[in-house]
C-alpha cells in the first residue's frame, strides 16, 4: 500500500515520464524480494500534526552522491505516535 500510495504521489508531482521509478514489479506482486530496500522508516515519531496525514517528495543523495526520489508518508498524522514511513521512489 505504501508503495502505490508513493509511486502515484510521484506520479502526480513528476508526470508519468518525469522520473525513472522503481516500484513498478512492487505494485503489481511479480517481484517483492527486495521491497524493505526501497520502503522503511525512521524510529523517532514526530509530535501530533493539524493534518490528517503528510505526504512530500524529496530527492536524498546516496553516499556516492547518486540521486534518488523519496516520498515521505505519515497517515493519520493527527494522532500522537504515529510513525513517517520512507519510500524511495525512484531516480530523477
């Protein structure tokens, strides 16, 4: 769910042709032996939001400075503990 809810978000931000995505065998169940590598998260849990969820693209640099997109994901933000979920989306 995490990883269609990032691709789609990327989608609409990027256009269908504005990156080189990563998720597609994901998405559609054919390949999932390697899915932790492109969707995690982080242990810290960031206080209560306004918003009902928080969703963004980033691009992060790998450390031999290769560029990736990430789509940071926070449902149901307005409730105290609920975690940020990272997904890399794919390359510029």
């Amino acid at each position: 769910m995490l990883a269609k809810i990032a691709h789609s978000y990327a989608v609409a931000e990027l256009g269908i042709d504005g990156f080189k995505p990563f998720l597609n065998q994901i998405i559609l169940g054919t390949n999932i032996h390697h899915l932790s590598h492109y969707v995690g998260g982080t242990r810290v849990i960031p206080p209560a939001s306004n918003d009902a969820y928080e969703i963004k693209l980033i691009t992060i640099k790998s450390i031999g400075c290769r560029p990736y997109l990430m789509v940071i994901i926070r449902l149901l933000a307005d409730v105290q503990g609920m975690p940020e979920y990272w997904v890399v989306v794919g390359e510029p």
